[in-house]
C-alpha cells in the first residue's frame, strides 16, 4: 500500500477539497461545486464522504463509519478499512471517542461535542431536484431564495394524504437562507441537525457538491405553521437488546404472526449501553 | 432476522473477496497482461477510453483484475487515476499531424490522398471464425511472415509523402462550411475543477470523450433515429491514427515543438461529421448551413467517435423539450463510474431510509395529520 | 417619468420586437414597414411604442385581430417575455416611481405574486395540470408568503366556491375538467393574492356559448365586488361590448382608436375599427 500517498490523494487534490469545504462552511447550506475523484469505492457508496474525510483526516484522528446506523454494514466496513490502510488512523465503534464520523443516513444517538466533526455522506443534494430537474434552472432558484416548489410539493402531500408523506430527506432550511437537503437520515434526525455543537459537512461524489453546517448552526425542517414537522413514530416501542426508550429504533420482521421487534439502530450506542447495562438498571433509566 | 442479515460483518467481507479470487481462478488458468494487451485490443481501447487514462498496461491489468468487465476496469483505471497528481497540460496538438493509419469519407466517392481502408471489422461477414480455436504460435508465426514479405514487395524504394488535406478544409475552400476563428483557450479541466451548468465546450467535448461507450452509442442513435435532430449526419472524415503529445519544456514555455519534450503517441478516432440545417441568413432570410459535429476519444473506437460527434452538435445546437440536445440531461448520465455505481448503490442496506418511508405510509393510512 | 393621477398602470413607448432591427426601422417609420415587418432586416414589432394608462376599478378592453399584438402586450405585462423597450409603472408598487420592466428577476417575480392576475387564453399555461385544484391556488399564496395549511386551504375554497365549482372536485386536477371549469379554477387562482390588477387573456375563446356566458358574468361579478382594474385582451367584439367601460383597438402592433366602448363601437373613427364594427353586425 506505500505506493499511495497519505489518505490516498496527492496533496494538491486535498487542498482543492479542502478549499470547497471553506467555502461550504463559510456559507451554510450552500452547495460548492467541487472536482469530485473517482475513488476506490463506488459512485452511489459513499465517495462524497469519503473524500471530505480523506480530505481532512490527520494521523491524529480516531475514526468511526457507520452506514445505516450500524458499524458491522458491509460498506462501512469497507469504508472503515480503506481509510485504515491509506491513513494508519485509529478506528472506533463509540461516537464519543471519534473525532471524525463518517456516516451514510444516520446521525449518531449520542450527542457530538464541538471537537468532533460528522461527515453525512449524500446521494441527491439537491433538495429542489424533484421540482426542478435541471441544475442551472436550481441554482437560479436558490440564488432568488425562490422555494415555493417545495413549499407547493409538500402542500399537495397535505391535500392527497392529509400530512406531509416524506420519509428520509425531509427538506431543511438553513440559517434562514438555503434550502437544503439534510441526506436521507430519518426525520427523527431533522432536529439533531439544529443546533449541533459539532461541525457537520456534506458530501455528494457523484453529483459532486460538498456542503455544510457550521457549529451551532440553524437548520429547521421545512413544515407549515399550523402543520408541524413530524418525526418518525417510536412512541412506545422499547430496544429488545439494551431497553433504550425514545431512540431511533431498526423495527425487525419475524415469522408470520409473531409481530415485529425492535433494536436500537444505532449499533454503537446499543452495545455501549448493553455493557453498562447494570448501571443503567440501578439508575434512571433514559433515553438521551 | 431476516432484515438485519444484511449487516455483514469484516469476516464475512473477507470470505466474499476470497470468494471473488477464487471464482477468477478457478479453472486453474491465468491471463497473462501481455495476452490481454495485444488479444484484446479493442476492450484496452475502450477501458482506456473512458477511464481517460492513456495506458495499455494498467488497461490490461485492470482488464485481468475485472475478469474482462468494462464497467469495473474502467472504474479501476479511474480509481487509480485519482492518486496521480496533475503535472503537466499537454501542448496543442494539431490533428494535422497524424499518422494515418486509416481514413475514410462518406461525404464523396473520393478523397484528395485517398479512402483508407486501414484495419476495420466493417468489411468482414460476422461469421464465427472456427479456425481461431486452433490457432497456435507455429501458425501465427508463419502468417506473420509471409503477411510481412508480401508488405516488402509492394513496398515502394522511396515512400512517397502523402499530403492528406481535411475533408472539412476541403468544403471550407468552397464556402460551404463555415470558416471558425481558431480558438486556443485552455480546456477547462473537468477532472480537476466541477463542470457546472451552462457547461463549455471543451467540458462538454472532455465528458463526451469519457463517456461510456454504450450509452454515447445509444443517445447519438436516438438522436439521429428521431428523437432530436432528426437529419441525417455524414461523416466527412473518420480517422484513426496516432498523434504525438508533447509537453512545453518545464522551465518555461516553449515558442517551437523542437524545444517541447516529447512523451510519446496515442493512438485516437476522430470523426468529423457534417448536418445540414436551416439558419437565418443575413436580413432574416432563411439559408441551409453546414454545420460540425466533432468527435475524438483515445484509441480505435468508432461507434463512439460517431455518435460522439452528433451529440456534440447537437449539444452545440440545443432544441428545447429534446433531451438529446440538453446538456444536463446527456453530460450527467453517460459516465461509466457514475451511473454503474449509482444503480449498484441499489444493493446497500436502506432499512433506515425504508423505514422512515414506511412511517409516512402507516401515518397516512392510520388517517394521523 | 412617473404613473398619471389616478392610473393604476401606467405604460409609456413598449415596445416588443423580434428581429435585431435595422437603422431603417428603428423609427418605425411606416415607409419602411410592411404593417409591422421590416422587410430589409425581417424584424417583426408586435407591439410599436404602445402607450395607455388603466385606471382604478376599470376595465380596458383591447381588441384587435390575431398577430395586432394584444397578447404579446399581456405577456410583456406579466414577464412572460421581456419587453424590447419603454417603461412601465405600477401605483402600488414603489409609489410608481420604478420602471418595472428593468427591475431583477426577483423582483418580477415578488410582482407577479403580489400585484398581479393572469388569465391565459389556454389553461395549460396558467395551471399545474397534475396539481390539485386547491394546490393550484395555493400555490400563488406559497409564493407570496403564505405558510398556514388551513388559511390557504380556507381561502382557496372560498375562491372555487365564488367560481361555481363543485366542492367535491377541489381536490380533484384540473387536467379532468371541462375547459369552461379550468378557465374558472385560473380566474380563482389569479384572484388568490387579491391583486390590484388582473390581466384577462382571451379567455372566453374557445369555449361554448352558454359557458362563455357564465364566465363573463363572473369576470363581471368580481369586479363590481372587489373593484380590482382589469385589462381583457379579445377579438371578440361582443366580450368587449359586455365587459369594457373603455376600449384600445390594436392593429398592426399599434393602437388605432381609443374611447369609451360605447363610442367606439356606435361610431368608429379608424376605418379598421368601422370594418370590424360592421362585420360585427
């Protein structure tokens, strides 16, 4: 593997991805155009994260990669390992011990510090896409803060089916100024965005845009005032595993007529809490 | 469990990728990379296409490692070109220049240095040639022998130099295509900077050339089947030969090529097609014009360098409501990498985004505002 | 220059031109134009230095045959195409001290929303065909602001209750009704944000008689309500005899006569109004 630089790039490649970053920064919400790479993994796995994290790693950080809200998924697995070999980085299951998170569709349970960074990998960042097909046409449309094909899509979803159908991706609006496609993590999620001690940034690799959420920044998902945003149901349902309650829960099928079960999706988290777990008995129990 | 048995765990990875060695292997023979190189000529050409990497080598590596799948060579090319730091830009090479080593007009019956039939399946009856399976080196040796001793009779004592004007030179003279200002502008380098919407021309001509074959092929057919431009296009010159690359000397630009560094050929397909079309001439009056299509990609691959140059014009010359004339719609959907990995993205867990969805339906179907 | 006394509208020397125009033309000097064609640069003036004012609570009419410019006026009204040249102001927007032709696309874009209606001749171009009738006026007051789900919904009601379609179809697309009950569903669109101005297209053409009836008496019964400034663009003599207190008959990209509708259609001064006058009869 030394026939390959540190964190797989030439140095002239990071700093071009690290220059979109600042500007994705300086500008939250806002997607930067950047050169995406072809990377070792394919278009659609993840490359947009992939090379932020590549971009920004340092031989001092610990890593974690969750897909899915699980550390064993396959891809993050792959993930994991290809910035093992190209970096020599520690690696992580436990969100609090990370300083960087690579993560596909979820953002971690336990809540990120200002010394960490999240990295969102993003399959279609643009949230007018569904709308307006075409780029140059978006990009005209955020530039005159013009959204009410949003607004209208979601109103219609309210007449068809009496509220809002979006599952993942429920669009968000930035710091008062960009409409911005959060990923596809759960609505539950939406509100974990606001507000964020930690640096949370974007990565498209196909579409190829890099964009981002500076600490403590504004993000509120779109909904009509007398209409409220909606997050996925998980009232009443317990982790069979550690007993979280109030967490983004994985609902598992069985054999017919047994009824579903449910675990707590994000695997790190649930395990953490499953070794502690006699602490956890003899305290309060509680879900965040 | 039937759900979570898609979460995979570092072993169950490490079985699959012995797995994949194995399946490579398991007829217990190997492909040497030079077989690759000089039997499969046409798939290097094609992977060094649209990987944009000028490298029969690694083509042929990366041809051995995908077990002779052009959508995963490529992405191998491709994946290993990322870790190459940019040096050099190349300077201008005139296609003038070439060294023809075929070169046929559609456009006229005959040309001024002749049709060229050069090497081409086009004359060829596709019938299975049975005697391939026998082929040994005795054979080929003595075919390569005598090919060459015939090749040394005909030859001529001194070759003559054969001027080869362009064909589309040829129509310029006449007036019949229009005469365009040379345009040297640097190439916006869309590997290094994201092209961006409206894109330029050499951003277009650059996503074009790395397309994938297929999918040039198919757009360029739909274009001229009806969905588009619906004219029929002439190819006015198609050639394949091999062009010199030179880089300015590094200390400092260079005025003459015999001070530029010499890297070496590559070996192109460059098609020039011409398409009738009505323009309004001056004062308004209605004309016909000749117009240019262009196309170009590394090594011997026709189909694409054709369909390359209808869809370069027709990108020049958008029609709205015609998907084949909108550059966002053609540039964002013939790259290898990104539409394969895009559709094989399909194959990873969506259980948290399926889920949220399956909230939204229960919610609605529960009658919950 | 600045809106006249009273003038809702104001709209000084537009003009729409297609064609680059040649320095024999520029004047539109009528030795060089064949009716609106230049015949040596092929320029064609829709609209040739047009000038009128609408004032509070009226309707104009403007009447005239196809290709007299009528419509390429209301479209270079409502953005949907940019005017060549001349000057436009609006009294309730910026004190009408602002050309609006030369305002930024957002800007336009915050008129059309809050200042103007359009009603196009075909519905396709004024409606989402695959969104709920609902949804097509909500979408207005989206785009001006609006953001409570039961005030839109509540308002858009009203709007198609007022327009006579049935309640059980407001959630229905317009794409399955009659042309008549789509022309409807636009002119309840168009009036969602209350603007001071509607611009009426053509928008009886087309549709049968007894329909076209029920249409102008709505068109009539919203503005003895709600006094909103109309201009209806017709060939129609009859639509404009019903509808316009005072009309601009358009030929050839230029207005030929001007009056109150009942002078120019008893006694019509111009001998292309006094033809279509006659032909009327």
């Amino acid at each position: 593997m030394n026939k390959y630089n540190f964190a797989f790039f030439d140095e002239q490649s990071k700093r071009e991805i690290r220059r979109a970053l600042l500007k994705a920064v300086a500008i939250p919400g806002y997607q930067v155009p950047f050169a995406s790479r072809e990377m070792p993994i394919a278009r659609g796995w993840g490359t947009g994260g992939l090379q932020v994290m590549l971009a920004i790693v340092g031989k001092k950080d610990v890593i974690k990669v969750i897909d899915q809200g699980s550390d064993d998924s396959v891809n993050a697995v792959s993930i994991r390992k290809f910035i093992q070999q190209m970096t020599g980085v520690l690696e992580t299951a436990e969100t609090s011990e990370a300083s960087i998170v690579q993560s596909r569709h979820r953002v971690p349970e336990v809540p990120l510090t200002g010394e960490q960074i999240l990295i969102l990998q993003v399959p279609i960042p643009e949230p007018l896409r569904e709308t307006e097909q075409s780029e140059l046409r978006a990009k005209r449309l955020h530039a005159e803060k013009e959204y009410s094909g949003v607004w209208l899509s979601l109103f219609e979803q309210i007449m068809k089916y009496g509220c809002t159908a979006t599952g993942a991706d429920h669009p968000t609006m930035v710091h008062e100024r960009y409409v911005m496609s959060p990923s596809p993590i759960p609505r539950y999620d939406n509100r974990r965005l606001n507000d964020c001690a930690a640096l949370i940034l974007f990565g498209a690799g196909r579409e190829k845009k890099i964009y981002a959420l500076p600490p403590y920044t504004k993000v509120e998902s779109l909904a009509f005032v007398d209409r409220p945003f909606v997050s996925e149901s998980m009232h009443g349902k317990i982790c069979r595993l550690c007993g979280a309650e109030g967490v983004f829960l994985d609902e598992s099928v069985q054999a017919a007529g047994a009824g579903p079960f449910y675990e707590c999706n994000d695997t790190g988290y649930c395990r953490q809490r499953q070794s502690s777990k006699s602490r956890l008995d003899r305290g309060e129990q509680s879900g965040d | 469990m039937a759900y979570v048995a898609v979460k995979g765990g570092e072993a169950a990875i490490a079985e699959s990728i012995k797995r994949l060695r194995y399946e490579r292997l398991r007829e217990r023979r190997t492909i040497a990379v030079k077989a690759i190189r000089s039997g499969l000529r046409a798939l290097v050409d094609r992977v060094m296409s649209e990987a944009s990497l000028y490298a029969k080598e690694l083509a042929a590596l990366a041809i051995k490692q995908a077990e002779g799948n052009p959508e995963e060579a490529t992405f191998l090319l491709r994946a290993y070109r990322s870790t190459l730091p940019r040096k050099y830009y190349s300077r201008l090479t005139s296609m003038g220049s070439m060294f023809v080593e075929r070169r046929i007009s559609a456009a006229f019956k005959d040309i001024a240095g002749g049709q060229l039939l050069g090497a081409s399946a086009d004359y060829t009856h596709r019938l299975l040639d049975f005697n391939l399976e026998k082929e040994t080196s005795a054979n080929v040796r003595a075919w390569l022998a005598a090919f060459q001793r015939e090749q040394e009779a005909e030859k001529p004592s001194v070759m003559p130099r054969v001027e080869l004007p362009r064909v589309t030179d040829i129509l310029r003279s006449e007036g019949l295509l229009r005469r365009m200002q040379q345009d040297d502008t640097a190439p916006r380098d869309i590997t290094r900077q994201s092209m961006t919407f409206p894109a330029e021309r050499s951003e277009r001509l650059q996503t074009l050339t790395r397309g994938e074959s297929g999918a040039v092929v198919a757009l360029g057919y739909a274009a001229i089947r009806g969905y588009g431009l619906a004219a029929h296009p002439t190819v006015a010159a198609l050639m394949v030969g091999r062009v010199a690359i030179t880089i300015d000397y590094p200390l400092g630009a260079c005025d003459s090529d015999d001070e530029a560094l010499y890297l070496g050929q590559v070996r192109v397909t460059e098609v020039d097609a011409i398409i009738p079309a009505a323009k309004k001439g001056q004062g308004g009056k209605q004309e016909i014009e000749i117009r240019l299509g262009y196309g170009l990609c590394f090594g011997q691959n026709e189909s694409k360098a054709i369909a390359m140059s209808v869809l370069d014009y027709c990108l020049e010359h958008p029609i709205p409501d015609s998907p084949v004339h909108d550059e966002e719609f053609v540039l964002t959907h013939i790259d290898s990498v990104e539409a394969s990995g895009f559709i094989s993205h399909l194959k990873l867990p969506h259980y948290v985004t399926f889920q949220s969805e399956l909230d939204a339906a229960r919610r609605i179907n529960r009658g919950e505002r | 220059m600045e809106t006249n006394e009273g003038a809702v509208l104001s709209l000084q020397n537009f003009r729409k031109q297609f064609g680059s125009g040649c320095e024999k033309c520029a004047d539109l000097d009528e030795r060089h134009l064949q009716r609106n064609y230049c015949p040596n640069c092929r320029t064609t003036y829709a609209c040739a230095d047009v000038s009128l004012e609408l004032y509070g609570g009226e309707i104009l009419g403007v009447v005239g045959e196809s290709g007299s410019g009528k419509s390429t006026l209301l479209r270079c009204l409502y953005f949907d195409e940019e005017a060549s040249s001349g000057e436009a102001f609006l009294q309730g927007y910026k004190s009408g001290q602002v050309n609006i032709f030369t305002e930024t696309g957002q800007q336009k874009r915050y008129i059309r929303n809050y200042h103007l209606g359009m009603v196009y001749q075909n519905p396709y171009m004024g409606l989402r065909m695959s969104f709920s009738s609902i949804g097509n006026i909500a979408e207005k007051l989206i785009a001006a602001g609006g953001r409570s789900v039961d005030e839109m919904t509540g308002r858009a009601t009203s709007l198609l209750h007022k327009v006579d379609i049935p309640p059980y179809r407001f959630l229905e697309t317009p794409a399955t009704f009659s042309g008549g009950m789509q022309q409807r569903v636009q002119i309840a669109k168009a009036l969602s944000n209350n603007p001071p101005i509607l611009l009426l297209d053509e928008i009886t053409t087309g549709l049968d008689l007894s329909v076209q009836a029920k249409v102008l008496d709505l068109i009539k019964g919203i503005q003895r309500e709600l006094s909103i400034s109309m201009i209806v663009v017709s060939h129609d003599l009859a639509v404009i005899r019903m509808l316009a207190e005072r009309t601009i008959v358009m030929l050839d990209g230029k207005i030929v006569e001007q009056g109150l509708t009942d002078q120019v259609l008893e006694d019509p001064q111009h001998p292309y109004t006094q033809k279509l006058v006659q032909s009327l009869l």
